[in-house]
C-alpha cells in the first residue's frame, strides 16, 4: 500500500484525485484520523492531510513522523511526502526538515522531488519551477504574505533546509526515458533529485524510473505517475437529496473569477469583517440563516471577497483572514447540524482546515474529479453523508461553482 502525507487539506484531496486517477482505490485520513480494518482492506493509498504547510520545523517534523508511525501500522510499504506545486517554503521553512526526517524514518537513500502540475500550469525546467510562462519569483507568489518566493530553482530553494546534497535530472535526461532517469539517480551522491517535468509524460517517466524507492516527494502531479493495481472502486457514492452552498476564504484570482461567474445566476453574499469582529456568533447565525432563506435549488456562495477591493489583510486593527476561517467554520457546523446542506464546495487551504475540522470528519472518501487538483469527497457529519470538495484557491475552472452540483445528481 501507498501511504502519503499531505501538508495541508487541498493538498491532500489533490493528491487523492491523482491517485485515483491512476488506478488508485484511496481515502484520506484527516489529521489524527484513524482506519478500521474493513476500510483498509478497501484500498490501495491512504493520504494523511496534515496541516503543517506553514508550521514551525518541530511541528511538522513531529506531526509527519506521527503520519508514518501510522502508516506502517495500517500496512504502508512505500510513501510518498506531499508539498505544495509552488514548493510554498522560505529558508526557514519545513520542507528539507521533513523530507531529512521521514527519509532516515523510513531508510530512504534518495528521494526524487518533483513539484510539476502541468495541467494546472506548474512545470520544472532546467531545475526552475514556472507558474504558467512565469518563473515562480516572478509570478503571484513572490508577494505570498507567509511564504514569499524570491528564487526559482528549486534546489536553491531546498539546500538552505537540509545538510544533504541536492542534484538535478534535466528535461533531456527525462525524454531520454525511465532507464535514463534511473540510471542519473543511481550515479549521483545526492539525497534528493530535482527532476525536471513539463508535460504529464514526463511525470509517468519519473514515476517509472522511481518505482522502486521506498519514499518519493513532490506536489499531486507525481501521482500521475505512479501505477495503482486498477481494481474496482466502489468506496464512493454521492450523499442523500439535499442542497448545496459555496464557503469562500480564498481571495486569488482564480477563486474571485470564479465567485464573480457564480454570481450571474447565484446568491453571493459578502462578508462583513468588521461586523463580523463585532460579533462573531451573531454574524454566523445570520449568514446561516441566509443560506438557507434562499432558494433550495439554488447553491448560495459566502465569500470573504468578491473583487480585488475587497481584499483586506486587517480590519480595525484585527487579522483578517482567521476571522474568515472562524466564520466559515462556524456556518459549516450550523448548516451541518441543522441537516440543510448535504454538500459543501470550500475555497481555499486554511478555509477547508477549518471546515473539515469543525465537521469532525475524520476520514474522507474521494469521488469524481470536477477539475486537476479537485475532486468531490465523502465524509461523515453528524452520522450523515455530507459531501465536499476542497478546493486549493488558484485551482478550478471558473464555472467550479456552478457546475460542480451536476456530478451529485
């Protein structure tokens, strides 16, 4: 069985729906979830979603360590460390420190990294990683407020978090074929191998040539790489009659397209910040409240920006953004509790963090993809099938939030 560590929610329903596509019976476990023996015996990859992207070096080192001791209890031989395709990470970041960790955990000599996502536009070349024709410094993320990224090769990246050595496997090498990428990482002394991908052939190359590695690294796209058994899967089937509703915390462009499309045959409604740092639990009572006054075939969207204007980092002195992820949450569980909604599209990694911990879902499982990088799920709620479908902000074609409700039917 394939075992894997996700550093944050979207991230590990991401890399579920690769999985899933490339022959994978999968769930994800969240957090300190756990699996009964019968759901083990209906899979082939279990995804562990963590929420380490941005915690310190200790914490994510811990909490990844805990994620493998379970793994290799629920029968995990080979494992595989997901971060995000923009390789979210400063100097002081974690992923060298967990990578280091897991790989002595698990007896790992070498460790492939590979953050490419061609189909949503991430790709490595000659060791430096592009968002669309962007070099990643020179694209959205280099005013990322956490994680700022000034540099594009990713070993320049990676070095200043590790005392191992990084190499890099070029696209030449690659085209060249599995053989050829084996045989450049049997060659070199390095730990961990930037190996340049473009196109999804290039990922089921990498894949091939990694296929005997006990531990490989890289954003979803690697997955694609990576055989499953292609047995039956029967582990999903979409929840009982009931309405659905859209919880925005992203503000990226791709969500604010998105929210903006939904809006010409939705209900969209604002959050009011300063309102809502007024009075937190009144405010979700009555954005509950409105959600479920509008009409029942409709899917309402309650969104922390409807335009760029709308963006605030701060509000009367206060952080927006964790005000967002509280009032999110809150709906979520009011909306759960009440039994009005039976499925949920969530905006944005911190958003889902906090929805799908809210809900008390422990395990998720992964239904149809709806775009790269975004699939329904299926977890349990108050001992009721809810479905959901946590989307990473900058993923999602911009009709997301209106033709998502088809796959349900």
């Amino acid at each position: 069985m394939l075992g894997s560590i996700a550093d944050d929610f979207t991230g590990a329903t991401d890399l579920a729906t690769m999985l899933r596509r490339s022959g994978h019976r999968v769930c994800v476990v969240i957090e300190n979830g756990t699996l009964t023996p019968d759901q083990l015996r209906e899979v082939d990859a279990v995804v562990v979603a963590l929420k380490t992207r941005t915690a310190s070096r200790a914490d994510a080192v811990d909490a990844s360590l805990d994620a493998v001791a379970r793994l290799r209890a629920w029968g995990t031989t080979r494992f595989y460390v997901k971060y995000c395709s923009t390789f979210d990470s400063t100097d002081d970041g974690n992923i060298g420190p967990v990578l280091d960790a897991v790989s002595d955990a698990v007896g790992a000599t070498r460790v492939v990294v590979v953050p490419s996502l061609p189909a949503n536009g991430r790709t490595v070349y000659n060791g430096h990683l592009f968002v669309g024709s962007d070099l990643l410094e020179n694209s959205s993320m280099r005013h990322h407020p956490l994680t700022p990224m000034t540099r594009s090769r990713v070993a320049e990246l990676l070095r200043p978090q590790t005392a191992h050595d990084v190499g890099e496997v070029t696209l030449s090498t690659v085209r060249d074929g599995a053989d050829a990428v084996r045989g450049s990482l049997d060659a070199s002394a390095a730990r961990y191998t930037v190996v340049d991908a473009i196109a999804d052939d290039d990922l089921a190359v990498i894949g091939e040539a990694a296929a005997d590695d006990i531990l490989v690294s890289g954003g979803s796209g690697l997955a694609l790489g990576i055989a499953g058994p292609g047995l039956p899967d029967d582990l999903w089937s979409p929840p009982g009659t009931g309405r659905g509703a859209v919880l925005c915390g992203s503000v990226s462009t791709t969500t604010l397209g998105q929210v903006a499309h939904a809006a010409r045959t939705q209900p969209v409604r604002l959050i009011d910040l300063a309102g809502a740092i007024a009075d937190e639990q009144g405010t979700i009572a009555e954005l509950a409240g409105w959600v479920e006054q509008q009409d029942p075939s409709s899917y309402p969207v309650v969104c922390a920006a409807r335009e760029r204007d709308d963006v605030r980092s701060r509000v009367d002195g206060v952080e927006a953004a964790p005000v967002v992820e509280r009032l999110l949450a809150g709906i979520a569980r009011l909306l759960a509790e009440r039994g009005t909604v039976a499925a949920l599209i969530v905006a944005g990694g911190e958003s889902s963090g906090s929805v799908v911990r809210a809900l008390g879902v422990d395990a998720l499982r992964i239904g149809p993809e709806l775009a790269p990088g975004v699939c329904w799920a299926t977890g349990s709620v108050e001992n009721r099938t809810v479905a959901l479908a946590l989307k990473s902000g900058n993923f999602g074609g911009a009709d997301l939030f209106t033709s998502a409700w088809e796959v349900l039917r």
